[in-house]
C-alpha cells in the first residue's frame, strides 16, 4: 500500500479537526466514494456522536444500498434508513436542470428534522472539490440548510478521498463515480417510479455482464447504454452487443443503443448553456 503523502495526511488532520469541532454531527451517507470515507472518518473521530444515515427513495440504487450495507456491518457505523418524498414534489418530477435542488432539499429537511429530534449539532455531506466544476444545484439546497461541506472546507479532491479509502480499508475506494437513478434521464422528461426502476434493473444487468463503469440513459422508447471508454471493446464484440439487447430490451425500451463516447460525467449536462448566472437549456431558462 503506497504511504499517504504529508500533504494529504495534514487535510485529514484538518478533516478530522472540523468534524471534532461541529460536535455531534449526522453524515449524509448514499454508500458511494466520498460519502462513506465521511462516515468512516466521523466514526472513527466521533464514536458514538457520528450518526450516518442513508436516504431510501425510488431514486436511490440497490447496488448502493447493498453497499452502504457492506460499510455499516464492516465498520460498525452507527447508522439509520430513512425514507425520502423527493417523488411527491413536483418541481423533482419536471425533471428541469434543477432537479437536485428539489432531492436534496428534501434530504436536508428530513434530515434536519431528524437532527433536531435527536440532539445532534450538524449535518455534514461529501461534495468534494471535483463535485465544483460541473452544474450541481444540490450544493444551494445545502447552503440554504446550514450542511456543513469538510471535504471542501480542507480542499479535498475525490482522488485524495480514495487515497484515504484504500489506506483505511473502505470497500468503496475504487467503485466507480456514481449517482442518483433520476441523473440518467434528459432534462425536461418527467421522473417517474417506472422509469426510475427501468433505469436500475437495466445498470444491473450491465453490470451483470461484466461492465464496471456503466449508464443507461433513458430516452423513452431508446436506451442509450454509456459505458467506459477502456470497457467499449467488448461490448462492441458482436456477441456482447447481443447480451447488451437481450439484457436491457425486455425492460421496456423498443430499441437499444450503445454512445460511442463512451461514459462521461455530466453527459446530460452537455446540453446546458451558462448565461448570466441563468442555465439555459433547449431555449429555456431556468434558475440555477
């Protein structure tokens, strides 16, 4: 295992120093890269003053539960589930490019509400300084909530965060970069509990066949499959291109495409124009 460079160990210490400082705090904990080395490093800190909890929600994948699960029993977290409405609120299911304003607001009012119930301090979560270049309106949602941000507070990158994943023993450290199930659908189309499944029973089914890094973009009657540039040979093999249809067709789609681009991050934001502090998308503004 390599050693921590000084640098990094010395952004742990700060982490470490900021979590002591907030006092007993609830980590907003989805079983992804950032958000489990938060508990981790809260747990290891806080002890019986770090409470994780995990937001369940038609939004929120299986394969990330199981893996929060894993982290938990592992580590012996002090954890809670608990349920989100994002799905009853409108402005969620328009689907516009503030989506994840609408989600993560609800997360840090059922969240707040439950820190206040149980006497805890703060609410912390895992936006990173990678997570600051691409259009996020869930960081507002966290401003507007009082949600503490340490790995932005110490300047932390999501590399450096696995790095401090891998020495700490988290199974998480190199799991692909991931997200909530409503990112795979393109602005404007309304999110709904059936595609939602859609879209999770098909990146399982990839991940079936062997693909790591994987995304099913729903285009309503087209699944357009997006993944890792270095994993796209085999799924060209004439072979793999059937197993990929005979896998995701079934689910509900008429035809099924594999993007040549490979897996991007922020690939539905592409269609998104800065103007003015105004996100433009399709000749429509919306706030940002």
């Amino acid at each position: 295992m390599a050693a921590i460079p000084s640098e990094l160990q010395a952004k742990e210490a700060s982490l470490r120093e900021r979590l002591r400082d907030a006092g007993r705090v609830m980590v907003a904990f989805s079983g992804g890269v950032d958000s489990s080395y938060l508990a981790y490093a809260a747990h290891a800190e806080l002890g019986a003053d770090a409470l994780s909890v995990t937001a369940v929600s038609a939004s929120y994948p299986a394969s990330h539960r199981a893996v929060a699960e894993d982290v938990i029993e592992r580590f012996g977290l002090a954890h809670r589930f608990v349920d989100t409405h994002e799905m009853e609120r409108a402005d969620y299911r328009a689907n516009r490019p503030d989506r994840c304003y609408f989600c993560k607001t609800e997360l840090f009012e059922v969240m707040g509400e439950l820190r206040t119930q149980l006497g805890y301090d703060a609410v912390v979560y895992g936006v990173n300084t990678d997570d600051t270049g691409d259009f996020r309106p869930g960081h507002r949602a966290a401003d507007e909530h009082g949600v503490l941000s340490p790995f932005l507070d110490v300047s932390m990158s999501k590399e450096e965060i696995r790095a401090l994943s891998r020495a700490a023993g988290l199974p998480t450290a190199d799991l692909p970069a991931s997200a909530c199930l409503a990112s795979r659908l393109p602005y404007g189309t309304e999110v709904t509990t059936e595609r939602l499944s859609q879209v999770d029973r098909g990146e399982e089914a990839l991940r079936e066949l062997g693909f790591r890094q994987v995304r099913l973009r729903h285009h309503g009657d087209v699944a357009r499959v997006e993944i890792a540039p270095d994993e796209l040979p085999r799924a060209l093999d004439p072979t793999m291109t059937r197993a990929i249809v005979d896998a995701i067709k079934p689910l509900g789609f008429r035809y099924v495409s594999l993007d040549l681009e490979g897996y991007r991050t922020g690939a539905l934001n592409e269609g998104l124009l800065q103007i003015d502090g105004l996100t433009m998308v399709q000749g429509q503004r919306n706030a940002s």
